[in-house]
C-alpha cells in the first residue's frame, strides 16, 4: 500500500467514526510498504498505534499479506485465532459458521 500517513489516519478516522471498529475482537496488519510520512512527517506506524491502540483487542502488525514482497493468502471468513501474548495468528481453514 502507498499512501501517506495522514491519508491513512483519515481512512481509520472513518472506520472508527462509523462504529465498525468496535464490533472487532482483533486486528491483523500487513506490510504497509512505501507509506510516507507527508508533509506532517507523521510515520504510518504512529499513527497505526495511535488510532488502533485504544479499541482494547490485540493488534498484530508487519504479517507478510497486503501488497508486500511477500503476499501470503488470508481466505476472508476463515476462523483465526490471534494471540497477542505469543504475537500470532493461526488460520485453521474452515469457514466460519
């Protein structure tokens, strides 16, 4: 993903504004790969943990999915089980009921 930190910060303002973030029990981050810090010099990861760390469920970051060198698959509505003790996600494969 290129886009700058401050037009990332305005697409998890939406989503947070909007209500949907507070429906998650976790959140995976992939690469965010030639992210600027624009004209505000914020870096994307600030502004990941500043918006992302107060919804109280784990996040995990930097997983090689998203448009990355390294692109491995995550079949949307498989059941996952995110550890933020051991900073893991484990895929099982089925679909979830």
């Amino acid at each position: 993903m290129s886009e700058t930190s401050y037009r990332v910060d305005r697409m998890l303002t939406a989503l947070l504004q909007s209500g949907v973030l507070a429906q998650l029990n976790g959140i995976v981050l992939g690469e965010f790969t030639d992210c600027s810090a624009g004209r505000y010099s914020v870096p994307t990861e600030n502004v990941l943990r500043e918006r992302l760390s107060n919804l109280g469920v784990p996040v995990l970051g930097g997983l090689p999915v998203g448009h990355g060198r390294h692109n491995a698959p995550l079949i949307l509505g498989t059941r996952a089980l995110l550890s933020a003790a051991t900073a893991s996600l484990t895929l099982d494969g089925a679909p979830d009921p």
